[in-house]
C-alpha cells in the first residue's frame, strides 16, 4: 500500500514540477518587465476562485477536454492527429445548419445536432485515414490538409448559401430553435452555492464526462482498446496477433474525430446556437497540449483542461488590475507544457531507479 | 599477469530479482571466455554492466587491470570494449556503411559526414579481420549470418579489443557457425579477447578456452574448455543431463490438419518468394522445414498466418478452405505462432506479461469476455503459463522487457500451446532456451503431438529439426526442394541440402516438391 502511495506521488511529481517550474520561470518573465509576480498571481486566483469565473473556466474546459481526448485517442496509436482544428470546426459548421433547418420535438432535436457533430468529425479525420492507408498519405500531412479544405474552403464556401437572411448584418448560420439548445446546469450548482448571475454552466460538461468514461472503458478495458493500444506499441505484433492493421487506423482516426466534432458543442448548443465568426478557434491545437501535459489518462487530460482553462478565465482582471498582460498565461501556458515532457521523462527515470531500490530492500534478505 | 578484465563482487538488482549476486569473472588477454547458465542466470545482465549500459549495485569492474566505472557504453567503447546484443539491433533500410558509423559519424567541415574516409576505413577493418563485407549493401538484403558480421564489424570499426558476443550463434545454421567462430578465431589471434555468451554446449566447447557458469546470479564455477564435456557443463548449469529431443514413436494419424496446394506469395517486385508450395501436415505429426534462413520460410508462415498475400494457390484447414481468412480468423480457428522474432513479431515490450500473453488470442477466452478483456481470468491464465513453463519473474504485471530473453521465449511459447491450438506453427521454438528449459519444451511439444496437434517446425538448430520432426522439407529459394526422412539424415547431410549442394549433386533425385 505505501509502494502504491509513493508510486502515486511520483506520477504527480511530474505535473507539478512543471506546473511549478512555469510559474518561476512566468514570475521571472513579469518581473523582467517590470511587475510584481507576487501581486498579478494573487490576483488571478482571487478573482479566478469566485463562483462566476469557476463557470466559466468550466465552460471553457469543457471544449478542451474533449479536444484533448480526441488528441489522446490517436495517440495511443500512435497516431497523429493534428486535424481536430478542422474537424471540430466542420463539424460545428455542418450541425449547425442542419439544426437551424429541422426542427424536432424536444430532445431529439438536440441528440440529432450532438450525432451530426459526431459523424461529420468522424467522416472528415477518417478520410485521413482512409489516405494514409491506401495512399500512404502520412495522417499529419493528410490532416494539416484537410484542415484548410474544410476552414478555407467548404465553410468559406457555403456559409454565404446558409447565411440567415432575416439579418443582414449577421454572417452566421440560421439560429437553431430552442429545441437544439442544451439545457444548462445552473440549477444543480445553485443548488449547493447561491445564484448565478448573468452566467451558466453548460450542460455540455456532463457530456464531456461521459466521453471521458467512455474513453477509459473503450480504450483500458475493451478489446477494441486492447487492439488500439497493441497495434500502437508494436504494429507488426499487432499484426501477427490477428489485429487488422488498416481497418485499426481507419477506426481510430474516426473516433478521434468523432470526440472532436463535439469540441465546437459547447459554442453550438450552449451559447450562440448558430454558426458564426464569434466562436472560438484554435481548440484543436490546444487539445495536443492538454493531451500530452495529461498523458492521454482521462482524469489527467481534465486536470490539464482545468488548468488550462483556469489561466485562460482567471487572467483576464489581469487588464483590469494592471498589474501584469494577461499575455502572461500564453508565455506559462507554453512553458509548462515544454517543462511537462522534459520532467515526465526525468521523473520516469527516477522511478525506475526508485523501484530497483525498493524491490533491492525486499529480495536482499531473502536471495542473499 | 595482467586479466583483460576482472569483475569482482558484482551485484545487480531488479524489481523482485537479483540478477547478479556477487558475481565473479576472471577473463585473460587474448582468450576466448565463454559464460553459459540457464534463463535468467543474469548472463546478459552482467555483459550490459560492463558494456556500461547499466550501472551494478555493488562490486568493482577492472579492465586492462585499471578500475573503471563506466557510465555510458560511449566510456566502454573508449576502453576498447564493444558489444554485439542478444537481439539484433541493425536499421533494415540503411546500407553496412551507414549502419557501422550510426552514432559515431567522421564528419568533414560543417559536420557533413566523410563517407569517403568512412568506407575506406571499413573496408580495411574488414580486411584486416578476415569479415568479407560489401559496405554499400542494403542491410535488408543480407543473410542472418552477414547482418552478425556487420555487428561485430560495428564493434571492431570503434577500435575495440575486447567483445562481448550475446548468443551470437541462436540465428546462424552450422555452415554459419563454423564461419563465425573462423572468424573469431582470427580476432583471438590478432590479440583480441572475446567473450561469448552461448546456450549450445557443444559449440562453447568447440570456440571456448575457459567457461564460467552462472547460476541463479552466481558463479559456480571456471572451467577450461579441454577438462570438460558437455554432459559436465549442462551438470553444471542446471543440475541435470543433456537433453536430446528424440521423438519417440510416431503419432501421425490420416487427418489432414493443414493442407497448401500451389501456394505462391510474391515479394514486391513480383518475384515468387513461396513459389507452388504444397505441403500437408496431418494431425498428431510434425512437419520441420530445413532452409538458410531468408529462403522464404518467413513468408511461409505469413501466408499460413494470413499476413501475407497469397498470390495463387488454396489454404485448406481441417478441410475448410482458408484462403481468404483474416488472421484474426485464423487465430480464432486455431492457428498459434511462436514467431521467430520474438522483439519484432511476439511481444508489447513495455506492457505487462497479462496482456502479453493475451496477444493473438485477445478475443478468445479466458482473455476476453464478450467485448471485454477480462483482466482477472487474463492475470490468472498468465500465472497458469508461469508456472507450467517456468517463466521466471516476480509477477505478472511487470512489463515484458523486465524478462530475460529466454524467459520471453518461454511465455510466448506458453501462451501459444495453452490456447488449445489445431496446427502450431513454431519458427526456432527454443531460440535463446538455456538446455534445462529446451528438454521440457521439447517434452511439451510432444506430448501436443501425442494429443493431435499438428506442427509445423522451422529451426535453425538442426539436431532439434531432426530429433523433432516426423517429415522434414528442405526449403531453398523459396521451392520445397527435398523430402528427408529424419531417421536416415545427419546435421551434415541437411546442411548441404539447405545450400543446395546435395541436391545439385543427387540430380534432384529426392526433391519431390513436397509431402504427399
Ligand atoms: N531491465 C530489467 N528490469 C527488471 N528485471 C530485469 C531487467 N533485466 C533483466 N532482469 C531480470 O534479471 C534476471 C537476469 O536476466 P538476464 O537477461 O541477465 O538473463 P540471461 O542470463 O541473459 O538469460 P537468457 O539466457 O534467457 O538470455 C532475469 O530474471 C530478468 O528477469
Ligand atoms: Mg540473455
């Protein structure tokens, strides 16, 4: 039980370390500058901890999260994909529309946006899939291009068709019905704190959490994952051991997709409820950078995607207070991410050391 | 007299294991020092301490009679000590030259690499030791036996004097070995001093001047070469006889197991590699194919397992035609494989031995359950194969490059014959087993065989081809060239059929292109 626990601090160590090692380095950054370090973090978590801007770093969270689950899938197989930007943002893009053009009774109306989401993300990160394994088109390459297929050019392209025409000055998609939209959560949390103004949680957290699990099962403890993950570590194993390598490819480059098509949920059915140049882009690429500071682990991703999203909601008293640039959380952001990978290798190191001692105590007496 | 080198004391620990327990090697200049023990004595473990890949625990280290505490293989290699490892470590698309200078580039001005002095220097090494080498051949086009040349060429090109061999000789057919060890008897007489790791006793005495055994992490004992038989050595190793893997009486029966008719698979430039292949393995027989490595017998299995393209020509399994399976199909059929690369093709290296063993069988119980994997009833089945093939190792969650290379090839074989296969296909099944471990594998395989199992069997260990098999097949240029029967053939006579010697002298007379 104590190796577990010390075994367990030692995987924490990592994060921490890192987490720990970005805020030198950012407090050198912004005394450099000319501020006090001391009085712009205090500020960020003073006004980070209060209940509205908790909302809203869950709010932001929830995207990232699924964005950094999408990354992890494809990681475990050593997959590469850097075409959730696109993915996500055409399959927004595509829900959207559909959403604004039907109208079905209550729930299902919803579920339909979420599936079309789902299935156009799929269909688009597959087709980088289907390239690599049939054109041998290496997935970062296919993905990078698919990227400016869909952003420059199928939603460049139709939106102007899908434009809604009542406002003209509006260079969004139609507005979803009510139907469409994602009841949010600010019951249940007003339920335990106090009113909520002016804020709400989106009820795309719980979505994100049952992809979270989802995600564990299939990969840690189905036999789906079991292929993913062996054909990730040893291919040609893999192979030997009747997984088929392509159709492998194929299906995960689709899952992945299929988590990122809900990354632009949040914006969708949550809070515009229709696609326009108001929301939010780059998700993809920050979803890699959760993905590895969480080491593909789902609970670690949703720490990384907390963290993350922390600095991002928290740092804007930054312009407020004046006490720092709220630019500062971009500079820890990249810092802790680069220190992450250098301290998870040195802490594994460590450990192996760590490990030789312990079992060197217990098999002394006995071998000796 | 000074020693090449001198290890005192040495002590090394695993996670549940010691490896080494106060290990003592003594090793003159300009000997050739055998160290043989079981799986797991901790042989490996020892060289990759001196090769300074991994620090000891305890113990001192003296090399040219100067102690030394090496950090890195880089320090080894500036001591004059190289290495060749268990498993071979060569990049398949890179040429001999680009192979030897990997990690120790000369460079010219701007760092650009000086392939010109490079290769000049090659080929005088190469020359100078007798290790013929073209330096521009692509590594993937070379026999088993050259790829080892360019290994120990890699080593002598970084100037070193002193060698560490991990079973160089588990990959070569005898042909082979007698060139290898011509090859080191050349190096001992140029002053080098050479120590070889090997778990065949009679070859240890044929290169050997002095052997050290290990035990358990021990040492028990040194010996010279000239004082001792095999019988002596294998008593020392493992407390017991040399085994023989014999076959007793027959046990074929008149039920095709497996059946090949024409079977042709082509490589990338469309030149047959299996050509017209037919073959048919009955329940309860073995079946050896004879062959110098890189004479198709890979892409036999492959189209056997489903990983290769058949290009014409049918696949029938307890007569159901299998062409067109899948190999998960196959696998689920009852087709097991014990792969001849167990790093390449066997194992997840870094995962733990449960799911290792759950590898190629994933979907079947007790592994899995329904879509599931069924971690407990997979932990339990892995402790089962533990125990019945005497995989040494503290638990079945450490991962399975925490496992000597013997005791890898013990649970790939486990997890194989455990999965109640129909036909067995077991490419060199004892490769890197020490004697004690091989006598009950070798038991294993037969009684399978006496309980119906139809095996093919491809091994480089000739006696184990003909004391195993109840047909053996000789496989040159992808063509079944001979039919031998195992009682009427020495090592000898098999090897020159598998160079095609006998064959071309014999007219073809035996060389009826297969069983049946
Ligand atoms: N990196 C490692 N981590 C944990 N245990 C290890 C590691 N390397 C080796 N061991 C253990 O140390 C012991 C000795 O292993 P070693 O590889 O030296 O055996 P060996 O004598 O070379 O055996 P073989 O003949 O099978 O190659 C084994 O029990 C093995 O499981
Ligand atoms: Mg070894």
């Amino acid at each position: 039980m104590n190796n577990r626990m010390r075994s367990a601090s030692l995987a924490l160590a990592a994060p921490l370390a890192s987490l720990l090692l970005a805020f030198l380095l950012s407090a050198l950054v912004l005394v450099l500058v000319g501020s006090n370090p001391l009085v712009a973090f205090g500020d960020m978590l003073e006004y980070g901890s209060r209940l509205e801007i908790v909302i809203d770093m869950l709010n932001r969270a929830t995207p990232l999260y699924l964005s950094g689950i999408a990354a992890a899938i494809g990681f475990r197989m050593n997959l590469f994909n850097i075409g959730v930007e696109g993915q996500y943002q055409l399959a927004m893009f595509v829900a959207a529309v559909v959403g604004g053009a039907l109208a079905l009774p209550g729930f299902l109306h919803l579920l339909l946006i979420l599936v079309v989401a789902m299935i156009v993300g799929g269909l688009w990160s597959g087709l980088a899939g289907l390239l690599k394994v049939t054109r041998g088109v290496n997935e970062v390459i296919g993905t990078i291009m698919l990227n400016f297929i869909a952003i420059g050019g199928i939603i460049a392209a139709l939106i102007g068709r899908f434009r809604d025409g009542e406002i003209s000055t509006n260079s969004g998609t139609k507005l979803i019905a009510e139907s469409g939209w994602m009841p949010n959560l600010n019951g249940f949390v007003e339920a335990f704190t106090r009113d909520i103004k002016g804020r709400q949680l989106s009820g795309m957290l719980v979505v994100a959490v049952l992809v979270g699990i989802a995600y564990h099962l299939t990969i840690n403890r189905s036999r789906f994952g079991f292929d993913l993950r062996a054909s990730g570590l040893n291919p040609m194993a893999a192979r030997s051991g009747g997984v088929p390598p392509k159709r492998m490819v194929v299906v995960a480059m689709v899952l992945s997709g299929a988590a990122a098509g809900l990354v632009g949920m949040v914006d969708l059915v949550s809070r515009y409820h229709r696609y326009d140049n108001n929301f939010s882009p780059g998700l993809g690429f920050a979803g890699i950078a959760v993905a590895l500071l969480g080491r593909h682990h789902p609970v670690g991703v949703a720490f990384a995607a907390l963290l993350f999203a922390f600095m991002d909601s928290s740092s804007s008293i930054l312009q407020v207070t004046g006490s720092a640039s709220p630019e500062i959380v971009i500079i820890m952001q990249g810092v802790i991410l680069l220190t992450a990978v250098i301290t998870y290798e040195y802490v594994n190191q460590i450990r192996q050391r760590e490990e030789t001692k312990m079992a060197a105590l217990a098999t002394a007496g006995g071998a000796a | 007299m000074v020693l090449a080198i001198e290890l005192i004391d040495i002590t090394k620990r695993f996670p549940g294991v010691l490896a080494n327990d106060r290990v003592n090697l003594r090793v003159e200049l300009g000997e050739i020092h055998a160290i043989v023990g079981e799986n797991g004595a901790g042989k490996s473990t020892l060289m990759k301490i001196l090769y300074g890949m991994q620090p000891p625990d305890e113990g001192k280290m003296l090399v040219n009679g100067t102690e030394v505490d090496f950090k890195s293989p880089t320090e080894a290699i500036e001591a004059g000590i190289g290495m060749v490892h268990q498993h071979v470590m060569l990049a398949d698309n890179l040429t001999v030259l680009e192979n030897v200078i990997l990690g120790s580039e000369p460079t010219k001005s701007f760092g650009r690499i000086d392939f010109e002095s490079a290769a000049q220097h090659l080929r005088e090494v190469s020359h100078a030791y007798g290790l013929d080498i073209e330096p521009n051949d692509l590594v993937e086009t070379l026999e088993v036996g050259e790829r080892q040349r360019v290994e120990i060429i890699k080593v002598l090109f970084r100037g070193a004097k002193i060698l560490i061999l991990d079973e160089p000789t588990a990959v070569l057919v005898p042909q082979e070995v007698e060139q290898l060890h011509h090859n080191l008897r050349e190096l001992k007489a140029q002053g080098s001093t050479i120590l070889v790791i090997n778990h065949k006793l009679p070859e240890v005495l044929d290169i050997a001047d002095t052997i050290t055994v290990l035990r358990q992490g021990r040492t028990v004992g040194e010996v010279k070469a000239s004082d001792v038989t095999a019988g002596d050595l294998a008593e020392l190793m493992v407390g017991s006889e040399l085994p023989s893997p014999e076959t007793t009486e027959s046990t074929v029966t008149d039920d095709v197991a497996l059946s090949l008719r024409g079977v042709t698979v082509l490589n990338e430039e469309d030149r047959p590699v299996v050509d017209d292949v037919d073959l048919v393995i009955h329940r309860g027989e073995i079946v050896g194919i004879a062959g110098v490595e890189g004479n198709g017998q890979g892409e036999l299995i492959g189209a056997i397992m489903g990983t290769e393209h058949v290009e014409t020509g049918t696949l029938e399994l307890m007569g159901q035609d299998i062409t067109k399976w899948s190999v998960r199909q196959r696998r689920e059929a009852g087709v097991g494989l014990v792969p001849q690369d167990r790093h390449e093709e066997g194992l997840l290296l870094t995962a733990p031995l449960w799911e290792n063993a759950a590898l190629g069988h994933q979907t079947q119980r007790p592994y899995a359950k329904g879509w599931w994997i069924d971690r407990a009833a997979s932990r339990a089945h892995t402790q089962t194969i533990r125990k019945r093939f005497g995989v040494k190792t503290p638990n079945v969650d450490v991962a399975a490059h925490a496992l000597s290379g013997g005791n890898q090839q013990k649970l790939i074989i486990g997890r194989e014959m455990t999965a109640d296969p129909k036909i067995l296909v077991l490419a060199h099944p004892t490769r890197g087993i020490d004697v004690g471990a091989q006598a009950s594998v070798w038991q294993k395989i037969r009684d399978a065989r006496a309980d119906g199992l139809a095996t093919m069997l491809i091994s480089a260990d000739l006696e184990e081809l003909i004391g195993l098999s109840d047909t053996i097949l000789v496989m040159l240029r992808g063509k079944l060239v001979a039919k031998l029967d195992p009682a009427n053939v020495t090592p000898r006579q098999l090897g020159s059929y598998m160079t095609g010697a006998a064959i071309e002298t014999d007219g073809n007379g035996s060389a009826d292109g297969g069983a049946e």
